[in-house]
C-alpha cells in the first residue's frame, strides 16, 4: 500500500490507498475492478494479514517462476505497463495477494523543488504520444483498453478536487503564492 505524504495528485496528505482489486476476462475485453478499500477482508497466515487481489497499487512481490511465462512490455514506457503487466500474471493463471501492513510512502508534492519544471512539462507533453502507444499496445494485445470500475476513486477525486479548489481560492484572496 501506498501512503502519501504531502499532496498527490489524487490522493490527500497521510491518506493510504489500497486501490487493489480483480480482473475479469469478459467476451469484449477486460474489465479491472476496484474494491473499496474499507471492504476488503483480510485473511491471517503466520501473523501476517493479507487480501487475494490480481492487481494492486504500484508495488510487487514475485517469485522468479513468475517471469518464465509472463514478461514486463518494454513498449509500455510509462503508461499501462503496470495494468498489462498484472492482466498477463492473470491470464497466466498466477494470483495475488496484498498486505495492508506493507506500506511505502510516496510524495508528489516537493517535485518542483527538485526538477526543472520546465522540462517536466515538455517530458509530460508527450504523454499523448505514450497515450496512443498504450491504446495500441492494449487493443493488439488485449482487445481494447481495459476498463476500470470504481466508484469509490471518481467519489474520492471529485472531493479531492474541490478541496484543491477550495485551498486554492483560500491562497489567492491572500495574496500567498
């Protein structure tokens, strides 16, 4: 799991996110769903507490027997390679677990103290590119972009957004930068 420090794009200042869920083969294409986080109910082997999940947020653990039938796409750079990577361990029959007591800390927000931000949004502006890179990559492979059902993530964004807003309107009628 992953817990942010500081704010994240989507995510607020000391909130931890499980974001895991499963995978479904359907006729049309995969579908990714999302559990909420408060209802994942956790299994206990040895004192270690765990979920079965096929996808999880960003951190993995695999035994090596994993990469003798399922490979990391090198043509997905920075976008989906996660997603394809977790959809090909599914299709290989391989399962998952996650821990909610394994917890990396992630933080977005000190960035801009440390890059050109500049050049960041020039990197960035390729993103359309990788965009269609990831489309294609998807469709050969798996028949279309999966899709991803959460309810809780959009809920969770859009308040996320309107507290950002609000934050922001607050430091400008100071005059704060």
């Amino acid at each position: 799991m992953e817990r942010q420090i500081g704010h994240g794009r989507s995510t607020a200042s000391g909130q931890t996110r499980i974001q895991s869920g499963f995978i479904h083969f359907a006729p049309d294409g995969p579908r990714i769903e999302l559990k909420h986080d408060q209802s994942w109910r956790y299994l206990n082997t040895g004192g270690v507490r765990y979920a079965r999940a096929d996808c999880t947020r960003n951190l993995i653990l695999l035994k090596r027997r994993c990469f003798e039938n399922v490979r990391w796409n090198e043509q997905l750079r920075f976008m989906g390679e996660h997603l394809d990577f977790y959809l090909s361990l599914r299709r290989g029959g391989l399962k998952g677990a996650f821990t909610p007591d394994s917890i990396h800390l992630h933080r977005d927000d000190l960035k801009r103290f440390c890059i050109d931000m500049d050049a960041e949004k020039s990197w960035r502006g390729r993103d359309t590119e990788e965009r269609r890179q990831m489309q294609k990559t998807f469709v050969e492979t798996w028949g279309k972009v999966p899709e991803v059902i959460s309810a809780q993530v959009w809920q969770d964004r859009v308040l996320m957004n309107a507290r950002r807003a609000a934050r922001w309107d607050f430091v400008k009628a100071r005059g704060v930068r």
